[in-house]
C-alpha cells in the first residue's frame, strides 16, 4: 500500500480526529446530555435517554425534531461537539 496524498493525508486526519472526538462525547454523554438538552430545547428527555451518546441517534432526533435535512443536523452535531475539542 502506498503513501497517501497530502490531500488525503490530510482527510484521513480529520476523519481520526472525529472519531476520537466523537468517542470522547459518547463516553461522557451522562455529562453531557444536559448540555444537548440545553443546545436543542425540542429533544425530549426520552430522546436523550435513547440518543445514548450515539452520533447518528443524535443526528435522526435533530431531523425529527426540527425537520432538519441530514446534513443540517450533521452541521448542528459538529458545531455542537466543537465545544469540547
């Protein structure tokens, strides 16, 4: 296998650093669900419970929720989990 371009060097590292940082959500997600509950006022408190820490739970109930399109609630998760780079 050979070396990968910078350009793709480079995406390989923020897809790694997306899940690592998405890791880190999911492990404190007991700490952080008022944090979402907080950013997103229309997540239920059954909501919350059933997200888990899951990103792709999170960004179903944010389409449900607010009627979002997937990628307008992918922009809302990243935005969101930004904070606690």
């Amino acid at each position: 296998m050979g070396t990968l371009s910078p350009c793709a060097a480079c995406f390989h590292k923020m897809i790694q650093e997306a899940v690592v940082g998405w890791r880190q959500v999911r492990a404190s997600w007991r700490q952080l669900q008022r944090h979402a509950k907080l950013r997103w006022d229309r997540l239920t408190d059954e909501d919350i419970a059933q997200i888990k820490g899951h990103r792709e739970a999170l960004i179903a109930c944010l389409e449900q929720r607010y009627g979002y399109d997937h990628d307008r609630a992918q922009q809302e998760v990243r935005g969101w989990e930004h904070q606690f780079d």
